[in-house]
C-alpha cells in the first residue's frame, strides 16, 4: 500500500484507482438500516471458484461472495463502531493500525490472485453501506466489470526493482578495460571516454601523489560520469526487454530504501510468456551482475497498475 492511505466509506465508493489502490473519503456511515457495512475486496467472474475462508480486514468474520449476474464482489462485513469514518481517519494516524489491516487486506488479495483466475483488485477499505449498495454497483456496471475481467484473464501483474551498487560500478570500470573477454566489457567500453580512461590510469600510476592528485580528481569524475551513463543504458535496456515479454508495462516511483535503487516496474505478463519473461530476467542478471547491477523479482500481485475501469464512468487517462 502507498503511505499516503485513505479510505472509503459511502454508498457508491469509486472501485479502482490505477494512480493508487487506496481509496478516497466518501460520506461517512452512521444510523445503519440493516447493522454493520461491508467493506469490499475484489471483483471476480461470478460462481468460478469456491471463495476460500479467510478472515476479512476486522480479523473475526470472513470472506464471502456477493454475486451478480455475471460478477461478484468478494466482501465482508465489518462492525460500524471501528469502521465508521472517525475510526477510519483515526486508525490511518496509527501505524500499528494500518499495518495490521493493510496486512488482513492484502493476504485476501493474495489468496484470491493464487486461485489464477481473473481478479479486480479494490482499493483498501473500500466500504459500502450495506450488500445492497454493493449488488447495485455490480448491476450498474457489469458490462465493464466483465470486459475488464476478460482482459485480466491468465495475464498476471509482477515487479521487477533493479539496483546498481555505484562503488562496484565504479571499480568495474576502471577494471574491466584490461579484460575484454569479460561478459560486461561492452557495457563498460563507452565509445570515446575509454581510452582517455586508460590514459589517465596510465599516467597516475607513474606519477608521485602530489602530482597525481589532479589527475586523479579528473579519473573520478569521468568514472561517475560513465557510471551514471551505464546506469541510464541498463535501465532502458532492462525495461525494453522486459516490457517485450509483457502485455503492458509501467515504470513507478522509485524509493531511497534500499538505497540503489534505479528501476521500480510493473508489468502485466501473460501466463504463457512467464517463462520467457524469467529467462530474459536471468540474462540480464547474468550479463550486467559483474557491473554491481542486482534484480529483484516479486509477484505475482493484484494488477492494481494495470486495472483500466473507474466506476464513476472516467477513464484513467482524464
């Protein structure tokens, strides 16, 4: 989940949100008709799967489905007293709080994304009054809801973060121009810097230290620069090849822990390419780990990056 969490608590909550999978304040529920909300999860094809049990964010009732026509809703219901929306905005001050109930929401998520049938991921605490705001936004929307569920269908989202340790990068290159034979000498011999490169080497190390801290300086900075320039190739090539085993692909916000980090990516792979895909993850691990690059593979997730349907009638690109 992003750290800037909101939630949901109206009788027609926006369902996804391909910016966020959190969801945005609604009215809050109070004087309920028929006792507790229910707070949604997902949308699956209707009467696929026998819904497994599994406790919903309030950890004491579980899961179940609320079937359309087509569709259903994977639901649960919460109590109105710590679910309202003061005890919603309360609990999303409280780390501890967050934590335990993202963790809930996410487990569901994960169990439903194993049964590798198509899933509509919800935003967390996307609550609806009653069952009856729930079946009416299913009705309203079902046509929608199936498209989407067919384009989802044995496709499944994975993230890929790469990290580029800059100190190995560093002595990699000012190492690898003595052995060409290397798997990552191409990737370090840049076109017009390596034989200055050389040069400078080559004078330093005949030079006293007073006389070569000059030089030295000069070698440092053209070092960053070629790093920061190979750094720059390998994520491009790296999301290229990537995104070719993919139905689509989309770069996210990087994040300074752990530090290194120079690639965040989802992409949504079918279920016959991920063998491909993984290969091609092995290759370049293979060509570019002596360069100090590292990449880490996680998933498969709720397509959340990927989900194109906003249930208040918008696509995602307005």
């Amino acid at each position: 989940m992003n750290s800037d969490q909101r939630s949901a608590v109206s009788d027609q909550a926006p369902i996804a949100s391909r910016q966020s999978p959190v969801a945005n304040p609604q009215s809050p529920v109070s004087d309920l008709p028929d006792g507790d909300p229910v707070c949604v999860y997902a949308i699956l094809p209707a009467a696929e799967i026998e819904l497994p049990s599994i406790p919903g964010i309030d950890q004491t009732r579980p899961v179940y489905g609320l079937a359309g026509k087509a569709v259903q809703a994977v639901v649960s219901r919460v109590r109105a007293d710590q679910f309202n929306q003061s005890a919603l905005e309360a609990g999303l001050q409280d780390p501890a709080w967050i934590d335990v109930h993202v963790r809930a929401h996410q487990q569901v998520l994960d169990t439903l994304v194993a049964t590798r049938q198509p899933v509509i991921p919800l935003r967390f605490c996307t609550i609806y009054r009653d069952e009856a705001a729930v079946r009416a936004v299913l009705t309203a929307h079902e046509p929608a809801l199936v498209a989407e569920l067919d384009r989802l269908r044995g496709r499944q989202e994975w993230g890929i973060k790469l990290f580029v340790a800059q100190e190995a990068l560093q002595a990699a290159i000012l190492t690898q121009h003595t052995e060409p034979g290397d798997l990552t000498f191409a990737l370090l011999s840049v076109e017009g810097d390596d034989a200055a490169l050389r040069a400078l080497q080559t004078r330093i190390a005949g030079m006293s230290a007073g006389r070569a801290f000059l030089l030295q300086k000069k070698l440092d900075a053209l070092v960053v620069q070629k790093a920061d320039e190979i750094t720059a190739g390998v994520v491009e090539e790296s999301h290229a090849h990537l995104s070719g085993h993919a139905v689509a692909a989309t770069s996210l916000a990087l994040h300074p822990n752990p530090p290194g980090m120079e690639l965040n990516a989802a992409y949504l792979v079918a279920e016959r390419e991920l063998d491909g895909f993984r290969a091609e993850l092995a290759r370049l691990g293979e060509e570019y780990g002596g360069a100090g690059v590292r990449y880490e593979l996680s998933g498969p997730w709720p397509a959340y990056n990927f989900i194109e349907l906003d249930l208040n009638g918008r696509g995602n690109d307005q």
